[in-house]
C-alpha cells in the first residue's frame, strides 16, 4: 500500500501498489501520479475498495463497498455455516490470546497456529460441501 500527500490540499491518500504511476483523483479535484515509495510504513488498514485510491478521511464520498456484506449473503444461502462459523470464533479468540500474550511482552506462536487453523476451516468450508 502507497500512501502519499496530495500537494494541493494536503490531504493523505492511499492507492495499491499495482497502481504506482497511474493518476488519481484527490477529494479536491487535483489529479497526480501515484508515487513509488510510500511516505511512511506506518500501517493503514487496507479497504476493501479495489478503487486506486483510498482518502483517510473518515467521510466516504463513494458509496460504501458490499463485499461484506454480499459474503453474508452468500454464507446464507446453503454454505456450511456452521463451519464457517466456527472457523470465526477461533480466529477470534486465537486473535484475542495473541493480543493478551503480546501486551506481556511476548508472541504467542500457539495463538497463531490457531488462527491459521481457523482461518483454513473457513476457508475449507468456502471451498467445500456445495
Ligand atoms: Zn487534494
């Protein structure tokens, strides 16, 4: 992920790296290149929005994307949700486990086995059983 300064109104955009070199519209109107370094590896969570742009200002102008929400969709009709969910309740609480043994001071290799192991089973149950 790209993040970058529009020059006109300095406002922090964010595009994805395959979209280096190609112009993006700011919030503002002003059109510039997308750089090929990004100004700071400070963490930005990623947007589901494959738009080659993303503003950091919380106030979308876009509408919203349904990706979450089209996955729901789906999970209801005839998916093995069970599964499925169940997948998500260990990614949580393996999620959680991570957090509280890295607030220690520690990783918890163990958390992350079980995430991983969550993460398969949705993923399986995505797959599977159709
Ligand atoms: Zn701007």
């Amino acid at each position: 992920m790209i993040v970058f300064t529009c020059q006109q109104c300095g406002t922090r955009l964010q595009a994805y790296d395959e979209n280096v070199g190609k112009k993006a519209r700011c919030v503002c109107g002003e059109v510039m290149r997308v750089p090929e370094v990004s100004e700071t590896e400070q963490p930005i969570p990623a947007a589901f929005d494959p738009a080659p742009y993303q503003p950091t200002d919380p106030h979308p102008t876009d509408s919203l994307p349904t990706t979450t929400e089209e996955m729901a969709e789906q999970a209801q009709e005839g998916m093995n949700f069970g599964s499925m969910a169940w997948g998500f309740i260990l990614m949580i609480i393996s999620a959680i486990w991570f957090v509280a043994a890295l607030a220690n001071g520690r990783t918890s290799g163990s958390a992350a086995v079980l995430f991983f192991i969550g993460l398969f089973r949705v993923i399986s149950s995505f797959q599977g059983e159709s």
